[in-house]
C-alpha cells in the first residue's frame, strides 16, 4: 500500500476541461484531491447532470477494474488537482 500511495501523481486541471468522455477507454483510476467535477449523460441532444464529484471522490472505479468504456463525461467545473 505505501508503494502505491507515493507512486502517485498529482495533476491539475481548469474549470471546463473534460476528464473523459463517453465513449473513452478507462485506462486510469483518479482521485480528486481538491475542486469539483460534473458527471454527464447525453440522451439524443440534450446533457444531463447526473453527479457532482467533490474532494476525496474516486473516478472511474467500476471501469478501470472491468477495462470498458466510459459511458458518461466528467467535467470539471472548478480548477482542480488530481
């Protein structure tokens, strides 16, 4: 466990950039260490927020063990650190 938390990265992200999209491949499990994120859905045009993700969330669990695609996006709607 020690070696998997200190092999961590920390990165940063603007309000607006998109984690992952529907669609993507999961290739990454994150965890948001400050700012908030949006998850969506899109059914024919219209988007719809489903979830806000806030500081301590874990991204992308139920994907990344299971190597599917994403099938919702995740916005980030404050500056954010990962």
């Amino acid at each position: 466990m020690f070696d998997l938390i200190f092999s961590l990265k920390a990165c940063s992200y603007q309000k607006g950039e998109i984690l992952c999209k529907e669609g993507d491949l999961t290739t990454s499990l994150f965890f948001l260490m400050r700012g908030e994120i949006e998850v969506s859905v899109k059914t024919g045009p219209l988007e719809f927020v489903t979830e806000k993700l806030f500081r301590g969330s874990i991204i992308d669990y139920r994907n990344f063990f299971q190597t599917t695609c994403s099938v919702v996006q995740y916005t980030f709607t404050k500056a954010s650190i990962m």
